[in-house]
C-alpha cells in the first residue's frame, strides 16, 4: 500500500506457517536493502521479486532468523530449526557454512558488509550475542545479552548494535547498544518485558517497543543511543498492544502495529499505524473491518510492486439452481429468506497457524457474496442467521484452555460485537457457551457454571436483544436450549423432557416426549447441532436412527421414520423435513415423499481432523440451500441454491 494506506493491494499469498516465530506464526516478509525483494517462508527460505511475483526457493532455513547483505545480493539464514548458519549468494546460487553447528537466530549484517551479528546457542548453554565475517573468518562473542525469540538486531550506519535482550536467565530484559568495533557494552534502560528496535535513519536515535516491567501492555520509546530524552510515543488511549516500530526510509514517520487489548471482537487484531517521530498525528492506515483481516510485520519497499488477484467466491448457473463457489473449505449454513451465511472450515487454534477464512453472506444472483471478520476467531461453529443479524460461536481452544466468544454482527455495518464470552481450564470448570438458536429475528442461546470438580452450579438461558444479552431463566435446573422457531423457544431439560417457552421466557408447557430418555448434552467437538427443531406445530427429534415427530401442544408421538445411520437433522418447516446423511440430502415431505440428493461432496485428507460432517444444509421460505467440499484445489467449497419450485410438492 502507499504511505498514506491507500491503494492496498495483494502482491502474494503471505509464507507458511511459523508457529514459533514473530506475529501470530505467519511468515514475517524480510525486504531487502534495495526494497524490491522479500524473504518468505514456503517450505524453506524463499527470494520473493515484488515486481513480478516471480519467487525462488532457497533451502530448508529459517526465514525470520534471515537477514540480507547491503547490496541485496546475498542472504544469511539459520538452518532448518535454527541449526547452524549460512550465506547463499543469490546470483551463482553458491551456499557457504559459516557454522554448521549450534542453534542461532536474528542472524544481521552490518551497513558496511563486513560482519554477520547473530544470537547464539551452543548445546544447552546461553543465548550469547556472536560476530562473524561473511567468509566464515572472524567468529568472536560480543556480549553475553542477548535478544528473545526472533526480535531481531539493528545496526546502525555507525557500527553499533541496538537490542532488547536479557543476560543469561534474566526474567526481564534490557535495551542495549554494543559498540562492535571497540566491544563496549552500554545497558541503555532495564526492566522491560521484551520487544523490538529500530534505529532512525540518520543514526541519532533509536525507537523502541516495550513493557516495563511486568505491565503486560506494551508501548513504543523513541530515545538517544545514550538513553537520554526517552519518549514515550503511544498509547494515546490504552489498553493497546503497539510495536514494533519501522522508520520510514526519510526518518519522518514510524509505523507500526496496534493490537487492542481486552475482550471484544476486535481483541489482538493488529492494524498498521503511523505518526510522527514526536509521537503526533497517529493515525490508522490499514482496516480490517468490514473485510477481515489481520495486518503484521510491516516494512517499507521501493519500485513497482506486481498485483496479484484475490481469490473470490463466484456464483455459477444451472438451470434454475446457483451454485456458490468458494476458494476455501466450507463447513456450516445458516440461512433465512432469500440470503445464506457460510462458515469457513476452521480448528480452535487455526488462528496461531494461519489466517482464518471469512464468513460468508450469500444472495443468489446478487453478485459477490459479503465478506465478514473472522480473523481474530480459530474455529467458526453455530451459524444462526436471524433477519438483519448473525450469531456464531467465535472458538478459541489452546490446548487445555477453552474460550467461546459469541458474536452477532449487524448485515448492514458488517462490524460484529461480543454479547457473551466464556472461558475454561485447565480445571474441569469454568462458563461454558451451550447452543445458539434462533431465526425470524429471535436470538437466543444457554450458558453453564460448572465448580471446580466438573460439577455443573448454574445454567442460564439468554435472548438477544439488538446486542444485548438479556437473562430469561438462571437456574441449575434451567436445562439447555435446543430449538427456537415460531416464536417460541425449546428447552430440554435434565429428564429428558422438553419445556415450551415464550421468548420473555414464560413458560407454556412442558412436554413428556414419549421414548425420549437422554438428556441433551452441551455442544462439543467441531460441528456441534442440536438435534431437535421447531416446525409449525411440530417438535422435530431425530435420534438413534429415528426422526421423530411430536406435537407441540401436548407432546403426543405425531409421526416417526426410520432414517440412514448418521443421519443429521438439518431443516423443518410446516411442509418439508431435511436431514443429512453422509453425503447425501434427503427431502422428506409431510406426505410421505422423498428426495434424495447426492451431492458428491469429498473428505479432503488435509481436513480430517477439522471436518466432522460431509453436507451441510438448511431450508428457507425461498428454497433448500446446502454446503459441502470436493477435490478442487483452487475453489475446494461448493455453497448450492435450489429454488422452492424445484422442491418436492
């Protein structure tokens, strides 16, 4: 993009997954001095050429441990997991060992070419700051502080070297410069928490991001190399994350990341930002909303840059159907009247991997579908798209630790907002999210408390209102909500029967459910769905190979069918029934009629730890829309529109 944000555009798809490196484990993009390269990560180190977007693979290495010689010709990276050291040049293609043992990072060269500043291991030792020429001559230990994890060295036009490090096994770290050619050490300012340094272009000053201390939020510091005329740049208005900062090539701005601190839905998505030296007129060049997106490591380039094209959803015709396709996986529908919302195939901690998709919303014959945030999210499950809003669980799991945030986003604005977060583990108790219902305009959805043994305390069940969470019923009896439709709200309860309930909560009856016995559970795993559903009169249940109809009224056994192993209750109205049942679609009418759909949707083998369910689908006024997978590389999601005409009568 230009300076000023404008004329965004994308040159290639960001490198592959780092999970240990800068960021959220992205590729961090190492320009080169001449501005017209970059350094990315695609199974090893690869030179990038922004012009044409033509690249070339290096090696097995480590890109965010690289750094480029001052002429551009030549790259310096660690091996594969950070073993040893190499020098490639770029021209001939010859690779030289300038240490084929011990682990090093944050590899830097000097302005002047002459040596090679890099972080080193050897064995189980300390991290230690190391110099080297280029030709492997020279090796010498420079201090004993060293940087954390890949934050990088900055050399100045001078010689010197500017970190934040730590010394051995210092729990806080320190700013230091290092003068290479006399060794002198100067411990600029101590009892930071980390970060990142960049010295101006004229070598007066250096900037700075850091905690101090154990504050956890972190700012930027602009200050001279000898510590004095320290300023604190941001945050103007915390809590806010901001760093690290970037000079600008003519040293009269700095950019930099701002990631919000807290809850909410913009919570750790980073943005690029701008100001001035002094700290004045920040301002926000990138927007995620309401696109999506999460904006990192920036870094300033020259000359023309190549364009490459967004992959985006298009809409196909046959015949009277439209099919949706989509350059990721699908895995979720919601729909109501003539729009559906799609949910990307996405895992708990996808989002500390890779970029996690975008939901879709979808008109038929509308043109391209609407893009709303998910980035900030690792899996997206319980689509329930209600008149002008949707809800969904936006699920975070690291390892034993759980958090759903449930967020519902105005179709006009696109901008989501939090309305319920819960958060659990290690410890088996915690606030759970249970099931979000809704349609026609009603949302609704259930939490629980569960004590320390597992124990469940408090169950509460909540309607929406606008953005607002509004308590209906807080009880440890208070049951799960498992269906909403026609106005009215489905609570199952811990003996198997239903309750029937206004949407202020007031209760209308209580139904027995004749052979209904196990009590729902609260969702878990990657497709959560209730298999109830409110149909006209009816209460749908479909268990144990049996779709079962009761009335709503006095809970009488109306109707049941026996259905395919695995099948899944997707859609009812006053006239048709849809289930799933593997990748199949089966429209079954009130009369007796069936239909059944194939759908040729595939198990992809990249997905099988991510995808429960081969067919999505879901039935509105308008027609049947449904959603699946096939082996397509380039557009592997197919979203399908058939128009109710074409339906079963």
């Amino acid at each position: 993009m230009d300076a000023n944000g404008g004329n965004e555009h994308r040159v290639f798809p960001a490198g592959d997954v780092d999970p240990f490196g800068e960021g959220f484990g992205f590729g961090e993009p190492v320009v080169s001095p001449d501005g017209r390269k970059v350094l990315i990560e695609r199974r090893g180190v690869t030179v990038a050429t922004l012009a044409t977007g033509a690249s070339k693979r290096i090696g097995p290495g480590e890109e965010s441990s690289a750094g480029w010689s001052p002429d551009s010709s030549r790259i310096v990276f660690s091996g594969h997991e950070n073993e040893g050291l190499y020098v490639v040049d770029l021209r001939s293609g010859r690779k030289r060992t300038l240490l084929s043992t011990s682990t090093t990072w944050n590899s830097a060269w000097s302005p002047d070419g002459k040596w090679i500043a890099f972080a080193r291991q050897i064995g189980y030792g300390p991290i230690e700051l190391y110099a080297v020429h280029s030709d492997g001559s020279g090796l010498r230990r420079l201090t004993g502080y060293a940087p954390r994890g890949n934050r990088g060295l900055a050399w100045s036009r001078d010689g010197r070297l500017a970190f934040v490090g730590a010394l051995e096994d210092e729990e806080l770290e320190h700013l230091v410069v290092v003068d290479v050619g006399t060794g002198r050490v100067h411990v600029v300012q101590s009892r930071l928490g980390g970060g990142a340094v960049a010295w101006s272009p004229d070598g007066r000053r250096v900037a700075y991001d850091a905690t101090i201390g154990n504050s956890g939020a972190s700012a930027i510091y602009t200050a001279n190399a000898d510590g004095s005329d320290r300023r604190r740049l941001t945050p103007s208005r915390p809590p806010y994350d901001d760093g690290p900062p970037v000079w600008s090539p003519d040293g009269k701005s700095l950019v930099f990341v701002r990631s919000p601190r807290g809850g909410g839905a913009e919570s750790g998505l980073g943005e690029v930002w701008a100001m001035r030296p002094d700290g004045s007129h920040q301002r926000r060049l990138t927007k995620a909303y309401p696109d999506g997106g999460e904006n990192l490591e920036p870094a300033w380039i020259r000359g023309p840059v190549h364009a490459q094209a967004v992959p985006r959803a298009h809409e196909a015709r046959r015949g009277e159907t439209a099919v949706l396709h989509v350059p990721f996986p699908v895995d979720g529908i919601s729909s109501e009247g003539g729009r559906a919302a799609i949910a990307p195939v996405a895992h708990e901690m996808q989002r500390a991997e890779q970029p996690t998709p975008p939901v879709l919303v979808w008109r038929p014959g509308h043109g391209e579908p609407a893009r709303l945030i998910a980035s900030p999210c690792g899996g997206v499950q319980q689509l329930v798209l209600a008149s002008s809003r949707l809800a969904f669980d936006c699920n975070q799991t690291f390892f034993d630790e759980t958090y759903h945030s449930l967020w519902v986003v105005d179709l006009q604005t696109r901008v989501p907002r939090e309305v319920f977060f819960s958060h659990a583990g290690p410890s088996p108790g915690g606030l759970f999210l249970d099931n979000i219902v809704g349609g026609e305009g009603l949302l609704a959805f259930g939490s629980e408390r569960a004590d320390a043994h597992g124990s469940v305390r408090l169950r509460t069940l909540w309607r929406i209102d606008g953005f607002d969470s509004i308590a209906l019923r807080s009880r440890p009896d208070t049951g799960n909500v498992v269906a909403a439709g026609g106005g009215r709200l489905a609570v199952e309860l811990a003996d198997g029967r239903v309750a029937i309930l206004r949407t202020n909560g007031a209760l209308v009856r209580v139904l027995p459910l004749a052979r209904h016995r196990t009590a729902y559970v609260a969702p878990e795993g990657i497709d959560p769905k209730s298999p109830f559903l409110l149909a006209g009169r009816d209460l749908l249940l479909l268990e144990h190979g049996t779709l079962r109809a009761y009335e709503t009224a006095k809970g009488k056994l109306r109707w049941e069918r026996r259905v395919p192993p695995g099948a899944q209750l997707e859609a009812a109205d006053a006239r048709l029934v849809v289930y799933t049942a593997g990748s199949s679609i089966h429209v079954l009418s009130r009369g007796g009629s069936e239909r059944v759909v194939r759908t040729g949707a595939r198990r992809l083998r990249r997905l099988r730890y991510d995808v429960e369910r081969l067919v999505h689908a879901v039935l509105t006024k308008n027609g049947l829309y449904y959603a699946f997978n096939v082996a397509d590389r380039r557009y592997p999601g197919r979203v399908v529109f058939v128009p109710r005409g074409a339906l079963p009568r």
